[in-house]
C-alpha cells in the first residue's frame, strides 16, 4: 500500500475551546475538580495551530527512522510548558554507565600504553572486567528495564491538594504484511494520586495502533498535526476514565 | 577494550601482528596476519616460530626457534629437577635467512623467555596488507577514524 499523499501546507486543526467557556454538556455529580480539569487538559491535548515548524523528512522505507521521527514528535507534544514534564530517569542511567565504561576503557587503553605488559597485566585485567560488567549492565537495563519505553513523564495541578500525574508510554511497531503497512502501537500507563503518592485518584491504561501511512507521505514527510492530534487524543482518553 | 581482553587471554601484548619482511618465505610472506599466544608454563621447542623483540629494537622480529638451552640457575644451592619453561633460552634463525639471527641480538648470546612476545598459532595470508598501507599512508588511518567518528556520531543508540 503506498503511502497517501498529502497536499502541501498544514491542514487546519480545530480551534481549541477555552476553558471558561465550558460548553461540554453538565456531567453527574463527579468532583468539580475533574471536570474542570478534564476540559482544560482537552485544550491542551490539540496541536497549536499554525505554528511554525521544521519540516521532519525521514526515509519511509525504513520502519526504525519512521518510529524514531513518532517517537520525537510525541516527545516535543507532551513535553510543552503546561502539559507533562518529561522524566529523564532512564536516559539518565544509560549516559551514566556509557559513561562510565568510556572512561574506564580509555583509562585502560592509556594504562596498558605506558607500562610494560607483565607490569600492567593485574590492572588491564580490571579494566577489562569492570568495562564487561558495564557493558552488561547496559544491556540488561535497556531490554528489560526500560524495554519499549519512550516517554515518562509527570504533571502537578493544584486543586484543593496538589495532584500529581504520572504518564508512560510505549511505543512498538508492528511488521508489514503483504495486505497492511507497518503500524506504530501507543501504549500507555496513568496515574493520577494526592498527597505525595499515597491516595490514588485514578488509573487508566490505553492502547492504540496506527499505521504509519496515516503519517508520513510519500516524501517521508511527518503530517506533525495529524500525529499529535491522535496523540492528543488517546491521551485525552486515558486520562479521563476510571476517576474516582 | 576487546583487544586488550584478547591480548590478556593470550598473554601476549600484540596477540595479532603483521609480517613485515620475507625472512620467513615459503611459510610466510609480508602482508600476512598473524595470530600469537604465549602460553607462560609451555616450554618453547625447536620448530616453533616466535615472535620477539630485543631490548633496544623497536620491531617485533618473527623467525623460527633453532636451539633451545635450560638457564641452570642455582638460587638457594638447589637446582630445579625438570626444566622449567621460564628459564629457557632460545636462538632463532629466520626460514629464508643464511644465518641465525645473533647479530640481531644486540649484544645477547640467547634470548630470554621475557623478550618473547608469542608463539604463531595460525595466519591468515594477505589481510595484513591493510596495516602496512595505514603504516605507509597515514592519511589513509586519519581517514578511517574519521569515518567510524561520523558513523558514531549520524548513527541513533
């Protein structure tokens, strides 16, 4: 199937509603809190129209620069001012110990340079450990740690209590077919609790896949409004069901 | 850091060398790739090709061990009962040379087990070409590092 083409220039998103203007239809007795907070984060989750941006190009013929171009764009959409801020844990981790294992590499390297090699054996030995431990290490954390995760990030609203917001997301492809595109599954896990962690306000999960022809054209041009849109979107879903 | 585990698996500092000269034709030519070990407890026998360096030579020489003698050392007034590996002394005497190599020694009579860099346990013919063209055109390695510098840098994880 070939990618759709799209004509140039951004196609017009919705004007996002203002949050003093609730028109949403009145709800049954929920908190006021949730209601207020539902609409505001609804005009938060729609792409800002017209807004300048770089064009992201990626070769479409290959499904790792596709997800990578998704994976950022998804990044830059939650990461803005108001909605998530994104956490660093696991990149932070995986600097660390490359790091880490750059260093001792280089140490080694260095160490075995200058010093005879009877002399230097006991402490190239350690080098060669520590840097195989490292290197382990790192490969372990990324498959089973951090696995299909791409974007952690944490929200704090202040109501009657600070509310604290907790979103992670996976992203996986799925192969092509001879009958289908490859397709880019969203997953993701919310949690929204008070006091520090210790009420849980609410959980939702939600998952969703698309293919990446809805995406990219035939250029390998990203359609960045169409793709934030859906984000926006399941996002939107997640974090409204199952409040308490 | 996999060279450095490699050469302290073998107990060798270069665990692979290139061959520089013909001085071990028909078994080896220049160009060729060579692969050492140096077992510390294995006594060296005659037929063995070595790989040395002589104290004050900058360049591993690969030549064939021709005689080999047991250093007697009479520490503490015992005498070791069997030979010990790490008391042998060599000559060596390349393939393809007239003579043995004791004008290569420097002054030395015999060369000792610590000059010894490895024993050659395999070869592969030819691969060693590409050294001795980056030993011989150094832009050919700046440009090499380069290259695997950018690939590291455009490549994502």
């Amino acid at each position: 199937m070939a990618p759709r083409s799209r004509k140039s220039g951004p196609s017009p998103s919705p004007a996002p509603p203002t949050s003093d203007t609730d028109a949403a239809p009145p709800l049954s007795p929920k908190d006021d809190s949730s209601v207020a907070h539902r609409s505001s984060i609804d005009a938060l989750l729609v792409p800002v129209a017209g807004e300048e941006r770089e064009e992201v190009k990626v070769n479409n013929a290959s499904v790792a620069d596709m997800k990578h171009a998704c994976d950022d764009a998804l990044k830059r959409f939650l990461s803005r001012p108001d909605l998530f801020k994104q956490i660093h844990t696991h990149t932070d981790v995986r600097l660390a110990l490359g790091w880490l294992s750059v260093l001792i590499a280089g140490g080694t390297g260095l160490y075995g340079w200058r010093v005879p090699f009877e002399q230097s054996k006991p402490a190239v030995w350690a080098g060669v450990i520590l840097y195989v431990i490292l290197t382990i290490t790192q490969t372990l954390y990324a498959y089973f740690i951090e696995g299909d995760t791409v974007f952690v990030g944490r929200r704090k609203t202040f109501d009657k209590r600070i509310v604290t917001e907790r979103i992670t997301i996976t992203a996986k492809t799925t192969p092509s077919t001879p009958s289908s595109p490859p397709g880019y599954a969203l997953g993701l896990a919310y949690v929204r609790s008070a006091s520090g962690g210790k009420t849980l306000l609410g959980k939702g999960r939600a998952s969703e896949e698309r293919k990446f022809t809805e995406f990219f054209d035939e250029r390998g041009v990203l359609d960045q409004e169409r793709f934030e849109r859906w984000v926006g979107q399941v996002v939107g879903r997640v974090m409204d069901g199952k409040a308490e | 850091m996999i060279w450095k585990g490699l050469g302290l698996i073998t107990n060798t500092e270069s665990p692979i060398v290139v061959v520089l000269s013909g001085s071990m034709e028909p078994a080896f030519y220049r160009g060729d790739l060579l692969f050492l070990t140096n077992p510390s407890n294995q006594r060296y026998q005659t037929g063995d090709i070595t790989v040395y360096k002589v104290p004050g030579a900058d360049i591993p020489i690969v030549h064939r061990v021709l005689e080999t003698h047991d250093l007697v050392s009479d520490k503490r007034g015992v005498v070791a009962a069997a030979p010990l590996a790490q008391q042998q002394l060599l000559l060596t005497k390349g393939d393809n040379n007239h003579i043995d190599d004791i004008e290569l020694y420097q002054g030395l009579e015999w060369l000792e087990r610590k000059h010894i860099v490895g024993k050659v346990r395999g070869f592969l013919p030819y691969v060693g070409y590409v050294t001795i063209a980056m030993n011989d055109f150094p832009q050919l390695k700046y440009a090499l590092l380069g290259g695997l510098g950018l690939l590291a840098l455009i490549q994502r994880e």
